[in-house]
C-alpha cells in the first residue's frame, strides 16, 4: 500500500510501499477513503507535539472496513467507520478509573504512536471505531474526528445558557465549524476576523455579526436597551495567543474562555479583570464520545458544512505546505486512489 511516511523529526514525509497492516486482537482494517491532515500533524513533524518516528501520522480517518481481527463482534465487513485520537487506554491508571481517559498517560493514539491514515489502509481498535451516518460523505466525515469533535466539544464544556452570545476567535479550519455548531445549537453567534473575505464567508454561514478586534467586541450589542454589550463565552479557535487575549476585551462579567487552539511561540497574557469579571479560562480537547455523534449528525443533516480542499495522497507534501502556511481553505484532506 502506498503511505506518507514521516522518517524523522522535522524530516520531509516519503511516499513509501508498505506491506498491508494484518488487522490483530480487537482490532479492524480499515481501507481509507478520506483522511485530513491538521495541523496538529505539523506540531508532531516540528516536535512542538510528542509523536513516535519513523510513523505514518494522520489522526482524521474515515473509511470501510475490509477485514477484522480475531475477538471483534461489533463491527462487520463493510461498515462505514472514521477513528478518533484516542484509541485504546490502559485502564488501570486513575484517569481510566473515572473514566476520563482522555488523560490516559499511556493512551494509543492514532497516527502518533499508532500508524495513522495518511496511507490506503490503516488498522485500528474496533472499540475506538464510529460508524458513519449513511448520509455522510467520506470527505465531510475525516474532518469531525478531530477538527469538529474538537470545537463541538469546547461549546459544549462552555456550558452555554439561554440568551448568551458567542464570539469565535480565528475563522479557519476549526473556527468555520465552531460558527456554525454555535448557530444549530441555536445562540448569537459573533465572528472576530480581520479578514475582509473571512467576514462575508462568515455572514454566509449565518453568523449574526463580525467584528475586527476585542475592543469592537467589547460594545457588541450596547446599543440594545440595558444591554452592556460583550459576549459570554470566547470560542478561542487560533493558534494566535495575541488574538486571543486582545479579545479578552469583550468577555462579559461569568464569562468563559474556551481555548483549542495551539501556539507554539506566544504567552497567553491574562488581564488582571478576568479576576472583576469573574471570567472562566478552560482548555478543551475532544472530550466525549456523545459529542463525536452529535457533531457527526449535524453534517450528516446538513446543518453544518465542512469547507474543504482535497488532495490525492500522492500530493502529501503539497498538502502539508499549504496548512503549515495557512494558506488552506479550510481543512485539508488526503484521498488515497480508490
């Protein structure tokens, strides 16, 4: 099969022919028909993010399954299936205990110390598999299991109420989603960008408003009678700390801040009234397989729309260019040759 392999840290990935992986105990064979490359596959290749070398990286697979493993019953040749980071846990750690496992220090991760699906074929665990809406496409699928369970995940651990407003900060491969798992939820949803096209993309995809910076944030909707202006919670998408603390400005008093963007070079500068306002800052990975479901259906339904650009596997490399530069609108995703 033909796969990207990355042979070491801060190394080119090779296309390289590998043997088929022999699904083993508990585990499937998946022959992948979409699988997007994030930018967390940069961290790994910089080192800003632990992963294993040589490895075939790619954590946002979705694909069919062609073979099972000895043990596995619930899952059948020819399901439609997409894996998400996490693949197995130790179990015996505190953190598997109470079943957060995402906290697992010993966890299998996919396409980081597991070989991913940048490649025509990958095996996985058959318990971290999710079947796939017959409705939803491949290439609208790979996506959510990072990208889309990511910021599902983070509105949700906002604990948004009734009649909050919600700001995100950084319209791109996670940004255009959490505007539009914000709008289905059903709350004000404002976009903060500089970017003149990002903003009437953003009015398309139904926002309520766009503003430039925090301090334009800061008086959104204090035209309103009895209205202070502000938003509740600041879905912080960027790798752009800068960003993120410049629209700090306009989190409203029991605001929450709801970090999933990476920076690998800047400080989060905390303003002293996030003491006054008696604001929250949370991090937020993908968190609940519940969310994965729910985030899945919402594409399925049409209700939420991935922005893409597909690039055969052949192309790898060209790929991996244009999202270490930004310059991808606004997930990548790798279609092996049918």
């Amino acid at each position: 099969m033909l796969a990207a392999v990355v042979p070491a840290l801060a190394k080119k990935w090779e296309l390289k022919e590998l043997p088929i992986p022999v699904p083993g105990i508990n585990q499937v064979l998946i022959k992948i028909y979409a699988s997007g490359l994030c930018y967390t596959d940069i961290h790994m290749t910089e080192g800003t993010h632990s992963a294993n070398f040589p490895n075939t990286f790619g954590h946002e697979p979705a694909g069919m399954i062609v073979s099972i493993g000895e043990g596995v019953t619930t899952r059948k040749i020819g399901d439609r299936v997409g894996v998400p980071w996490v693949q197995a846990t130790c179990g015996r750690c505190e953190w598997c205990q109470r079943g957060k496992t995402i906290f697992c220090p010993n966890q299998i991760g996919t396409g980081v110390n597991i070989p991913g699906s940048h490649a025509e074929y990958m095996a996985a665990y058959a318990d971290s598999t999710q079947l796939l809406p017959d409705a939803l496409s491949y290439e609208q699928a790979a996506p959510i299991f990072c990208a889309g369970f990511t910021v599902y995940s983070g509105l949700l651990s906002a604990e948004p109420k009734p009649h909050e407003r919600i700001a995100v900060v950084g319209i791109g491969g996670l940004g255009h989603l959490a505007l539009q798992y914000s709008k289905v939820a059903g709350f004000e949803t404002i976009a903060l960008t500089h970017s003149k096209d990002k903003e009437e993309l953003a009015y398309r995809l139904g926002v309520d408003g766009v503003v430039s910076d925090g301090k334009e944030l800061s008086s959104y909707g204090n035209k309103r009678q009895i209205d202070s202006g502000g938003v509740d919670i600041i879905l912080a998408t960027t790798n752009s700390y800068k960003a993120v603390t410049d629209s700090l400005q306009g989190l409203r008093p029991d605001g929450r801040v709801i970090l999933m963007g990476i920076s690998g070079n800047e400080t989060l500068t905390i303003p002293e009234d996030i003491v006054y306002k008696r604001a929250q800052i949370k991090g937020s990975m993908a968190n609940d397989r519940q969310h994965l479901y729910e985030a899945l259906d919402y594409v399925a339904k049409g209700k939420v729309n991935v922005i893409t650009e597909i690039f055969p596997l052949e192309n790898v490399n060209d790929a991996y260019d244009k999202v270490s530069k930004g310059q991808v609108r606004f997930r990548a995703v790798l279609k092996p040759k049918s």
